[in-house]
C-alpha cells in the first residue's frame, strides 16, 4: 500500500469543500477569521503550482443570521431568499481575503440542470477551466436563490464531487468540524481503501440547524469521486494549516484512496452528472458480456424494465440479482423496451416499425460501476 505522502505527491488539480458548520456561527453570521485562515492556505497552495477550485457553503445559514431569522426556513421562498442575502455576504468576504493575498476570483453558481445537460457541463467545465488557466479562484456554491425541488443538489458535498469530476480534479478535500470518519468506538479512520457497506453505516445523518449535510453525505460523494479515480480527504477545517499538512502527506483526516482508473470525460458525466430515469434488468449472460467483455447492451439481454424512460435518458443496469452494476444513455424508450427484450437485434424493425439502433445501449455510452 502506497504512503499518504507518495498518493499525494502528483496531485496538481484540487477542490476545496467548506462546509456550513465551519462557516456559520449562533453569534455572528460568517466566521471571518476561518475564512481568512482558509483563504491564506489556497493562496499558499497556488504559489506551489497548484489548481485550486473552492466549493463553499454558508450562504443560506449566513442568510438566516444576516436577517436575523431564528431558525432555516422550510418553506422555498424562504431558503431563496436567505441564500439571496447570505451569497451576498459570502462572497463579499472572500473577495476582500483573496485580494489581500494578490489573487481574483470568479463566482459560479450551478444547479443540478447546469450539470446534467451537457451543453451547459461542457460550457461550465470549460469556464472553470478558463478560470484556473488565467490563475483565477473560481469559488462555486449551488444557486439556491433559484433552484426548486427537482434541480437541488441537495448537498454541497454532492456538488463538490460533481465538480472534483467535472474538470478531473486529482484530489477533493472536504473541510468541516470534525477529525475525519470515525470507528464505532470513536477513533480516527486515517484511510479507507474501498467503500463498504460497513464503512457507510459508520456515518450518521447530521443534527446541524444550519446544514444540509453529514458525515453520511461526505462518504457517498467521496465514493462518486474515487469511483472515476479521484483522491478524497475529509478533515477539520479548524486545524490551522489543514491544507498544507494534507498535500505534505500528514495524518490528518481521513484518506479516501482509489483502486479506479480514470474514467473518459463522457462516461464519467454520465454515471455521476447524469440524472437516472430509469432501470433495466439483464439476464446473466448480458451482465458478463457487458462487465468481462465490454460489449454493448443488445435487446436479446434485457429481461425487463422500470420507470418511464426516454430514448436518451440514462438508466441504471441491474443484473439478476437485483444490483446496479452499470449505467448508460438508453437508445430506445421503456415502451419500445418492453416490446423488444429478449428479442434478436434482427427483428427489431418488424416489432417497432422502426430500428434506430442495433444496441439498446452501445457501449460507448455505457460505464461499468
């Protein structure tokens, strides 16, 4: 097994997560002096060459406390509406810490859509590469002003691994106010090499006022982040050179290290940015063909299908057992499906009167999990 400070050594491109606990306090509506902390270790980062992207939170805890609210919102005018005033308050304070530190920045605002479609991927990725060229922070939060039920994140957490896969970050780090992943017993899990069932049973769901999110949350988009190759190290944020001392290599946190190798622009976007529409089932000759031999998803393996798909959707590829092992852009829909499984590619056309497609998913759009 690799050391911490070999795995780390390569790592050029990085996404910073800050979370709302970190951010947010019952006395004052932004913590100003993390802020500052945090911003001097970027600016430290990117004098050694590296790429820094900032994911931040905050801005609707900061929006209850700027307004003098007692507690979050329920209702979506009024998250809107304090996100409003706290993305106002957020951003102002970073501008005038990175500006002490001799460097622009860039703010993005993104909705779940903004990622799903690929248009607007390709056109965020390519700003936010723009951005990193012309040595520009671009700090990214999730545009709760004007997001609804549908296009929400959910988390910022998700939102960092969107982005940590969006531009093939090397590493996330995910900053908040605890030491890392915990044992049942309550000691620091320094590193984790494969994602278990047990390992997300250790993380709870979270109790904050202010935060959407919980250690559960920082363990699933780690998992989206190691699953297409990426590093994740969750730490506390509050440790004063927490930055720096994790791309040294230092014990802090927890190490989330990947066995993946690194998954083509295309398929990473459609396993994770992607929204799942759908399911189809597969007999076991199809999952092997598909998993041992890289072959395309022919109509002749499909023994069923859920949900109301559309050709072009993605859907996610159970095998027999009732597991997702894949996920692909479907070229029929579940109507055409339902008439079509378990038939020959051959006679396709004389069942639907058409045949646009001999796969149902080729394999240029199909990514194994």
């Amino acid at each position: 097994m690799e050391s911490r400070e070999k795995l780390l050594d390569g790592v050029k491109r990085i996404v910073v997560k800050v979370g709302t606990r970190l951010l947010t306090g019952r006395d004052s509506p932004l913590n100003r002096e993390l802020i500052g902390g945090i911003t001097r270790q970027i600016a430290g980062l990117k004098k050694q060459r590296k790429e820094v992207v900032l994911v931040t939170s905050g801005a609707i805890g900061a929006g209850v406390l700027e307004l003098g609210w007692k507690r979050r919102p329920r209702d979506l005018p009024g998250l809107q509406t304090a996100a409003a005033v706290g993305q106002t308050a957020l951003m102002h304070i970073y501008r005038e810490f990175f500006q002490r530190e001799g460097h622009a920045v860039g703010q993005i605002l993104l909705t779940r859509q903004d990622l799903h479609n690929r248009v607007r991927h390709l056109n965020a990725r390519h700003t936010l590469l723009t951005l990193l060229d012309k040595g520009i922070v671009p700090i990214i939060n999730e545009n709760d002003s004007v997001s609804v039920d549908e296009i929400k994140f959910g988390d910022n957490d998700f939102l960092a691994a969107l982005v940590a896969n969006l531009i093939r970050a090397d590493l996330l780090i995910i900053l908040t106010d605890v030491d890392g992943l915990q044992s049942r017993e309550g000691r620091l899990i320094s590193r984790v090499e494969r994602i278990t069932m047990e390992i997300k049973e250790l993380a709870g769901p979270s109790g904050e006022e202010f935060s959407r999110g919980g250690m559960q949350s920082k363990v699933e988009a780690a998992e989206m982040v190691t699953r297409a190759g990426g590093l994740v190290v969750i730490a506390d944020g509050r440790r004063k050179g927490a930055l720096p001392e994790i791309l040294r290599g230092g014990e802090i946190g927890t190490l989330f290290s990947s066995t993946f190798q690194r998954v083509r622009d295309r398929k990473c976007w459609i396993a994770f940015s992607c929204v799942r529409k759908g399911w189809i089932t597969v007999d076991e000759g199809a999952r092997r063909a598909l998993v041992e031999e890289g072959k395309s998803l022919l109509a002749s393996g499909v023994r069923g299908g859920e949900n109301k798909f559309l050709a072009g959707d993605m859907v996610g590829i159970k095998g027999p057992d009732g597991k997702e092992f894949a996920r692909g852009l479907v070229n029929y829909s579940a109507e055409e499906i339902s008439k079509i499984r378990g038939k020959k590619t051959g006679e396709i056309e004389a069942i639907l009167g058409h045949k646009y497609y001999d796969e149902v998913i080729h394999r240029d759009n199909l990514l194994i999990l």
